[in-house]
C-alpha cells in the first residue's frame, strides 16, 4: 500500500521562486525514504507539503489513497522531528514527549503507559525526570523522535535530524534510527544533505536539485546507474571524475573517444557504443569511479591513460592520486562545481607517487560512465530499475 503520494507537486512563491518543480514520489506502507540533495533543493518544503504546514501550488498530495490537500496538519498523522530537535526547555523529557497525547486530550493512565512505552524503546527511560539542557545532543535526538511517535502517526517525517551532532554520534544514530524506524514498522520520509546517510539509512534515495527530482531507486542502483551527471557527481566519495571526451565513430569497429591527446576505444559489441555513436563529431562527459581506475604503467597497452600526479591525500588505509591526464574538465550548468578534468583513483598506502611523477591509469570501460553536455542526461541504457 502506498502511504505518501506527491502526484506532479509544484510550490512556487509570491516572488516567483521555485522550491518544487512538478515532482511525483511514492512511499509505500512501511518504507524508510530518502530525499538526498543540497541546501535550497526543496527537500524540506516537500516535507512541509506532506505535514500541511504548506499546501503546494499545484499538484496534490495524497495520504493513503486519498488527497490530503484540505485536510489539517493536525489530522493528518503525520508526526515530524526537526533539525533543531525544538524541544520545551522549561518540560521534562517526559512531559516533552507527552505533549503531542496532551493536546489530543489522551486520558493519563494512558498518557503515562505510553510515554514509558516509548522512552523504553529509545532508551532514554532513565532520563524522563531530566530537561533538555541536562542531556546530550543523542539524548535530545532520542526524545524527539520518541515525541514524534508516541502518537503512533502513519508517517514520520525527519528534516535533518542528525546535521547538529558530532560525526562520531552521527554514525551511530544513523543505524539506531534506520533500524528502530524498521523495527516499528514506520513509514519514514528523511531529508538529508549527506550522501552517507542517504546510501547507509534509505530503502530508496531520490535525488533533488533545484526543486526538480533527478533520480530516485535502490541506494546501490542510483549510484551504479545515475540518471543525470548532477547524481554521478553528487553521491560517491571520493566525487566521481568527470572529463570531456571528443567523440569518432570508425565504422563497424568501435567508438574512439578522444581525451586531451590521448585516445579510448570503445569496442562496438558494447551497447553503450551504440549509444555514445549518435554523438560522433561531438563532446561528452565520461566519468568514472575510483573503483573503475586501476594503477598502470605509462604505455601499457588496452585502455590506459598517462598523466602526471598532481596531488595526493594520503587516509592511513589507502592513498588517493589526483592524475592529470589532459583532459578538459566538465563545467556545464548540470554539475554545480567546476571538475579538474583530473582522474583520481586509490592506491595502497605503501605506494608513494611523488608529485609530478608520470604514471598510467587503466580503465575499467564496463564501469564508465557517459553523459549528454547540454542537458546532463545519462547516454546509455539505465541498467534494472525497480
């Protein structure tokens, strides 16, 4: 069963700003959510829309198979946690929590057994006689939440909830609340800017950019298969690398794709060449993963690129190389920040490349990836979607 529904949501302001532009999700019963994008995306006026403190410009939102455009935040159920936790200073953690059963009037034998209900499952029982400034950023993180659940609401929206909190707790409450959300049988709608909590905490992630949905699917799916360059470059860790390529068809053999003064070969058996093929005489972007470049000698043969060593990032475990091979960066209104045109792959840690040392990169050609300059759109077959 399907619990949220934005069927072609748009929310535009009186200056003529748009937050959201014509977007259309589904969540079904029970699914934990992703809205993945950078600051001003219109993630968080999604999240508004939903809880009805927002109504949309146009387009509806719908509410377990019902358009839910009239009826009140109220009566919606639908409970929200908010970046700031917005917790009552003056109340005790219990009473916080116990303020969404006291403005609906809930009787206090009741009232009490569910508050102890909750704070048990969040782990926070110990701490119902405490108030907000006498608790950790977890802490306060746990009491919201519990808050927004003690109602039992049929969706539970989350607006960053883990941007304030040091790294560290982050990566532990990044598992506590997937799983509690999964546990409960939640369905969650989370928005985040940070990559790692949407791959590690989503059922599905979908993607925004400037109030448009680029991407949605299976976390693994959108990062092996990004619908636009803005996804490729958005998620991953290090970015991908993203270059021009100058496109040749030599007939009935394969795809040369020029880079800088250096020449791939693209083998025409493959099913993207055929694709890539209908920009002959044209430039593309080719992007590839760190996992898709491997260390190789200069001149080696099969697809290898030469380039100089131009920075390194040494992370204990491994070693990052920034490679020049060339190449013209991308810079195209589709990507928000300039590339270097540079390849960057991972190295053992107790290999040391010198700055401005020759080396070779070979490719992976099954793991590149081509996009259309002008619009941004993956060239190519998709791979499975659900």
């Amino acid at each position: 069963m399907t619990a949220v529904a934005l069927r072609e949501v748009s929310l535009v302001y009186p200056d003529g700003t748009v937050a959201v532009d014509d977007v259309s999700l589904s969540v079904r019963d029970g699914e934990f959510v992703v809205l993945l994008g950078p600051s001003g995306c219109g993630k968080s006026s999604i999240l508004r829309m939903v809880a009805g403190l927002q109504r949309p410009t146009s387009g509806h939102v719908v509410l377990d198979g019902r358009t839910a455009d009239d009826v009140p935040a109220r009566s919606r159920g639908v409970s929200m946690v908010f970046q700031d936790f917005a917790l009552y200073p003056h109340l005790t953690v219990r009473d916080n929590i116990g303020f969404p059963l006291d403005v609906g009037d809930c009787p206090r034998l009741e009232r009490d057994d569910r508050i102890g209900e909750v704070a048990k499952t969040f782990g926070i029982g110990d701490l119902l006689a405490r108030r907000p400034a006498e608790l950790s950023g977890g802490q306060r993180q746990r009491v919201a939440m519990a808050r927004a659940i003690v109602r039992g609401p049929r969706v539970l929206l989350m607006d960053e909830p883990l941007s304030n909190l040091d790294a560290v707790l982050r990566s532990g409450l990044r598992a506590e609340i997937a799983g509690l959300a999964r546990s409960l049988g939640l369905t969650v709608l989370y928005v985040t800017h940070d990559q790692i909590e949407a791959q590690t905490m989503a059922d599905r992630i979908a993607v925004l950019r400037n109030g448009v949905l680029e991407d949605e699917g299976l976390p693994d799916e959108v990062y092996r298969h990004p619908a636009t360059m803005h996804v490729a470059a958005f998620l991953g860790s290090p970015r991908m690398s993203l270059i021009k390529a100058y496109v040749q068809v030599v007939v009935d053999s394969h795809v040369a794709l020029h880079i800088g003064g250096q020449v791939i070969d693209l083998p025409w058996p493959d099913m993207r060449a055929r694709a890539v093929a209908h920009y002959d005489g044209e430039d593309i972007a080719v992007g590839a993963r760190t996992e898709a470049l491997r260390p190789a000698a200069p001149g080696s043969p099969g697809p290898v690129l030469t380039g100089l060593v131009r920075h390194l990032e040494h992370h204990g475990h491994e070693t990052l190389v920034s490679v020049d091979v060339g190449a013209w960066p991308v810079q195209q209104c589709n990507v928000d920040e300039q590339h270097t045109g540079e390849l960057v792959l991972r190295i053992r840690p107790d290999v040391r490349p010198v700055h401005g040392e020759q080396v070779g990169v070979r490719l992976c050609l099954e793991q590149l990836h081509f996009f259309d300059l002008e619009n941004g759109r993956r060239i190519g077959p998709r791979g499975r979607r659900r």
